[in-house]
C-alpha cells in the first residue's frame, strides 16, 4: 500500500514540476508586464526559446550527464519552457479579450 501511495505521490510531483509550475510562472510572468507596451515580445522570446528547444531534442546526442542523456534532458527542459510559453500565450489572448471588451463598451456608451 505504502508503495502505491508512493508512486501516485511521485506521478503528482512529476506533474506539478513538469506541467503546473512552469505554467504559472508564464501566467505570472505575462502577468505583470502586461501595462507595458512592448510586454507581448515576452511571449514572441518564449516561443522562440520553446521551438529551439524543441528542435534541440531532436539532436543526436550521446553524451550522458549522471546517467542521463543530454536528449533527455533537453526533453525536460523544452516541457518546462513550452509551459512556460503557453501560460504566456494563454494570459496574452485573455488580456487581449478584455482589452477589446473594454474599449468595446467605451465606445458604445
């Protein structure tokens, strides 16, 4: 019993680390440049960063750091800047949302 418990604690830990943190740190990182004016180029450097990640993992690579490979690890790493990027992404179409929301209504008032 004690080893399942275990192993949904560390499938639970896997993904918060992987999916949920790097998620809210775009969110929060979008966030609070969102007054500026260039604040979208944020969101462009995160999605460039995530792609060249993204194509890095596709090296062939043999080296191996601690029994893992350099692959590998720029697997993890390109999750977590790709999260990072969607949670930019994701906060960037909602503030737009709003914006035009916004200017919408002081229009028609």
């Amino acid at each position: 019993m004690n080893e399942i418990f275990a192993s949904y604690l560390q499938f639970a830990e896997n993904f918060l680390v992987l999916f949920i943190l790097p998620f809210c740190i775009g969110t929060i990182l979008r966030t609070v440049f969102r007054k500026k004016k260039k604040g979208v180029i944020i969101t462009i450097v995160l999605g460039v960063i995530s792609a060249i990640m993204y194509f890095m993992v596709y090296t062939d690579s043999a080296a191996t750091v601690f029994g893992i490979t350099l692959r590998e690890s720029f697997a993890f790493f390109s999750m977590g800047v790709l999260m990072v990027f969607v949670g930019s992404l994701i906060t960037e179409i909602v503030l737009a949302i709003i914006k035009r929301k916004k200017d919408n209504n002081s229009i028609s008032a």
